[in-house]
C-alpha cells in the first residue's frame, strides 16, 4: 500500500474519473434517448447515490493524515472496489438495453485492483467483471425474450477489453514500481557519494586551511626567534639589540593581529538581525576610520539616505563595512577620496565602499575572497574573507562591482 499522500492523490484522481465517467453516460444516455429510452428511476436512485457516496469518499480522503492506520486503508480499496462494481453492475441493469453502455464502469475497479493488488487477484477482479457483464445480458433477455445471441457476443468482447485493460495496466504499474524502487536506489547511492565529496572536501578543506595557517604563523614565529636570538648576543646598549627587539615586537603583534583575524573569520556566529538605519550605521563606521585616514589626507564621504534601513546585524555590518574601508584606505593614494554608502536595489540593498587607488590586477581579482590571499607585505589575507562570511550569514553576497583605475567598488548586497 503507498504512502497516505501517494493514496491520497490516487483515490482522488480515481473518484473525479469516476464522477466524470458517470456524468459522461449519463449524457450520452439523455443524446440518444431514441435509442435507449427515458432513464429509468431506478437508473436515476442509482447513479445520485453514487454520486453522493463519491463526494463522501472524496471528503473522507481529505481528512487523512499519516497517523492512520495502513489496515484502514486496505479496507476502503477492497470496498471502494466491490461497491465500484456493484453500482456498475446495477445501472447496467437498469440502462435500458442488452448491452448497457453502462457497463463501462466496469473499467474503474479494473483500474483500482491493477494498480494496487498482485496479478492473481487482479485477474480474479476482472474475471468477476465478466461473470456480471454476461449476466446482465442474461437478467435482461429473461426480461425480455427472445434472446439475441449478438449480444452474448458483444458482451465476450467487452470482456475481452476488460482483460486486456486490467493487464496493460497492472504491467505499466509493476514496471513504473521496478522503476521507482531503481531511481530511490540511485538517489540512495548519490547521496552516499555525495556524502563522502562533502566528507573529503572538508578534510582538504582542513589541510589547506591547516598549511596557509602553519605558513603565516612560521613567518613571524621564524623571525622573532632569530630576532631574540640576535639580540641576546648584542651588548646591553647596542642598537643593533634595540633593533632585534623592535622586530620582534612588530612580528608578534603582526602574530596577535593574525590570530584575531582568524578567530573572527572561524567564529562567524549566525546575525541577531534587526531594522537599522544604514545611514547611521555608516556615519559611525565614517567616524571610527577618520582618525586613520587622516593621516594620509583622505577624504571619505558618505552617500546614502538618511531613512534608508534595511534588516541586518549591526555589529556585523559594521565590521564588514570597516574592514572594506580600511582596505581602500590603503590602497588609496595620499589625499585621494573614499566613499561609503547605501542603496536600495532590486530585492536587495548594496552597502559599497569605493576609492580612487589603483585598480586590482586581474590575477588577484580572481582570488582576493580566498583566506589567507593578500598581495600587502604585513596582511593576513583574512579581511575580505571575514566580509564574505558575514554576507553569506546575511544569506547575501559580497562582490567587486567596478575595478578600473580611479574606481574601485566594493558592493554587500543584502536580501530585502
């Protein structure tokens, strides 16, 4: 027995063929009322009857979910077969002729049992079909003599429609099944394949990630032993020793530089978001670089309406947008130009970062997103991969939008 959805739609698509069956003799009934003659009341009780019982049955169905159990679910099949059949039988009685063009009901149950039984009980609800269909043809020439044995005839070939029906059909289900069952193997199997990709990606992910980590942090490591290990042999007042100390200094605050970085760009935590004001979030990060700035002259302007807002982690966003700036300012000549500021797009809002330095070689164009990449002597190759983390958090994206001499665009564009 399928799955409660699976049956759902199946029954369901069973009983609106069945309504439109009835509705369809019943027409071609009222069309050739020449031929057949007034329906009967009896044919009427008969066909209103089922019709309420399908509407019933179609409101029953509805009301299942997966908490039922799968016993009930046989029952109704074997019932709404046998019913089926039975309302088939009697308004093939009641259809006027010999051979009632009702009997086409018949084709229903066929089609229930050969979807949903073996091949033997299938084969035993067809041969009932054609015990009812020929004795429908007897009752009426007991009603009505003599008997016409065109129409026995006729009713052999009606059943030999039945079988090959019920059999088409059971041997397109069973190989749709067969087909079923080899496509959840495969999908089974990708998974499994794709689970070790994943698995041994990461792995190599580690080992990269494990290498670029070893290799920065040897660096600095490598020059303040030899720094020390200089300096120890220098007398007490020499200024190569004064020297040595100053370079391990700056290594090992390079050392705790790229330490944080790291730690920012692995602890990336899922964003508190909440409505902000863009404009202010950019005054603030304005304010913080402006000391810094100053110190080569530049200018940074921001550009963005005042009530723009937009739903994000403001702390996060700031970072990102402090690190973008940072990057420009170094990359900006002595009195040269920043602009920061805001947008609403298409179903996005861009925060940018803009400045007039020179513009990103297409090489490192390519890589400048990946950690630990950095073309500046004292970088750590973290920044921009830090940015790209928090856009992605933000279910966004971080991109360079313009690289050309005198203009280079940094944009975050955040989902609206």
């Amino acid at each position: 027995m399928p799955k409660i959805e699976s049956y759902k739609r199946q029954e369901v698509s069973l009983i609106l063929l069945n309504i439109a069956v009835l509705a369809a003799l019943f027409v071609v009934h009222i069309i050739f009322l020449f031929e057949l003659g007034n329906p009967s009341v009896f044919l009427l009780l008969t066909l209103a009857v089922r019709f309420v019982i399908l509407i019933f049955e179609l409101i029953w169905l509805q009301k299942l979910n997966e908490t039922v159990n799968p016993k009930l679910l046989k029952v109704h099949t074997q019932i709404s077969i046998w019913l089926n059949i039975a309302f088939a039988f009697i308004a093939s009685i009641f259809g006027g002729t010999a051979d009632s063009h009702y009997s086409v009901l018949m084709i229903i149950p066929i089609i229930q049992a050969a979807y949903y039984f073996n091949l033997t009980q299938t084969i035993g609800i067809i041969a009932v079909t054609i015990v009812l269909t020929f004795l429908e043809v007897w009752i009426y020439f007991r009603r009505k003599p003599p008997v016409d044995f065109g129409e026995f005839f006729e009713a052999a070939t009606v059943s030999l429609i039945f079988f090959v029906v019920g059999f088409v059909v059971w041997l397109l289900v069973g190989n749709l099944r067969e087909e079923e069952a080899k496509l959840k193997e495969s999908l089974s199997e990708l998974k499994e394949t794709q689970a070790k990709l994943v698995s041994e990606e990461k792995l190599a992910a580690v080992g990269r990630l494990s290498s670029a980590i070893a290799h920065e942090i040897r660096n600095p490591v490598a020059m303040i032993a030899s720094s020390l290990e200089m300096a120890v042999k220098q007398k007490e007042n020499s200024p190569l020793r004064a020297e040595m100390f100053e370079i391990a200094a700056q290594e090992a605050t390079r050392l705790e530089t790229l330490t944080s970085d790291f730690l920012s760009y692995a602890r990336t935590r899922e964003p508190e978001k909440k409505t902000n004001n863009i404009y202010e979030t950019l005054e603030y990060v304005a304010s913080l670089v402006k000391a810094k700035l100053a110190e080569k002259k530049i200018q940074i302007e921001v550009l963005c309406e005042k009530d723009l807002t937009a739903d994000f982690d403001a702390s996060q966003i700031r970072q990102a947008m402090l690190n973008l700036v940072l990057n420009a300012a170094e990359a900006t000549v002595n009195q040269g130009r920043i602009k920061i500021g805001g947008q609403k797009a298409e179903r996005v809002v861009k925060l940018f970062v803009e400045n007039d330095g020179a513009m990103i070689s297409g090489e490192n164009g390519e890589k400048i997103f990946e950690p630990f990449f950095t073309d500046k002597p004292k970088g750590t190759g973290l920044g921009l991969s830090i940015v790209r983390n928090i856009a992605h958090s933000h279910k966004g994206e971080i991109i360079l939008a313009n690289n050309e001499k005198g203009k280079v665009r940094f944009e975050i564009l955040l989902p609206v």
